[in-house]
C-alpha cells in the first residue's frame, strides 16, 4: 500500500550530493521527489510546506472519522464503507471489523497527533493477516488448536 505518489520522479542519493542545489530545485518544482540508494532505503525529498499540508490533512481527516464514529449512522456509513477500502474486511466477523475500525481510526489519530505514522501500517498488516487466516480454514483450525506443552501466558 504506497502512500507516495511519485510516479518516475526520482533521482539517485548520488545525485543528491554531486548537485544538491539542482535537486533540491526540482524537488520543489515537483512538489516531492524521490531520493533512491542502493544501500538504504529510498527518501522523499519535499518542502516543508507540503508536508506540513499532508500533516493538516492527514488531522483532519483523522478528526472526522473520530467525529463520525461518535454518531450511530456516523459509525454505520464507516462500517459499510470499510469494505470498498479494504475489500479483505468480508473473511472478518462482525466484532473482528468493529476492533479494527476502532484500532485504525485511532492509529489514524496516533498518526495525525503525534506522528506515530508506523501504527496505521501496524494496524492493516496485523488486521489482514488475521482475515488471511480466517480465510483458509486449514490456517484457521491451526491457529485455534491448543498450543502443545508450557504456558505461554
């Protein structure tokens, strides 16, 4: 799930430092420009203008699902729409899908207050993995058996 539209923009971290004043340039013209190195993962280079925007953005629209999940059809039009974005959400029974609104509109809020963004990945990955298992019984009977031997707690 790429959050970074970049398209074929980019440039290599050798680029970056043999021109930095060049890239920098057509960074800002682009808006975002994507930094690759072979030894690290790649970067997004951007003004701070735009990411203090996608921050805004990302509070508010964090803070009208909050909202929204506070009014009775508020709730309802988020539960039936879950579906459309995560169409994964049909092997979840009807409480797994309340926990997981509920987790990623918090994690949405963790992400837009504090930015703690990695919880909003958490909370998909662990949540599709959990309709993965539900969608292949032979998983699912595993991960329901008793585990043999010590408690684990």
């Amino acid at each position: 799930m790429s959050v970074i539209h970049l398209g074929a923009e980019s440039v290599s971290f050798t680029d970056l430092s043999r021109n930095p004043k060049g890239v920098a340039a057509r960074a800002a013209a682009l808006g975002q420009l994507r930094v690759t190195h072979r030894d690290a993962p790649d970067m997004v280079l951007t003004t701070a203008v735009r990411a203090e925007h996608a921050e805004e953005n990302l509070t508010t629209a964090s803070r009208l699902f909050l909202a929204l999940m506070k009014q009775d059809d508020g709730a309802k039009s988020l539960l039936l729409a879950l579906p459309e974005v995560f169409p994964w959400v049909r092997h979840l029974d009807a409480e797994e899908v309340r926990a997981f609104t509920v987790e990623l509109l918090d994690a949405l809020s963790d992400a837009a207050e504090l930015g703690a963004g990695e919880a909003v990945h958490r909370a998909i990955v662990s949540w599709r993995a959990t309709a993965r298992i539900n969608a292949d019984p032979e998983q699912l009977g595993q991960s329901l058996r008793p585990l043999d031997g010590d408690d684990l707690g």
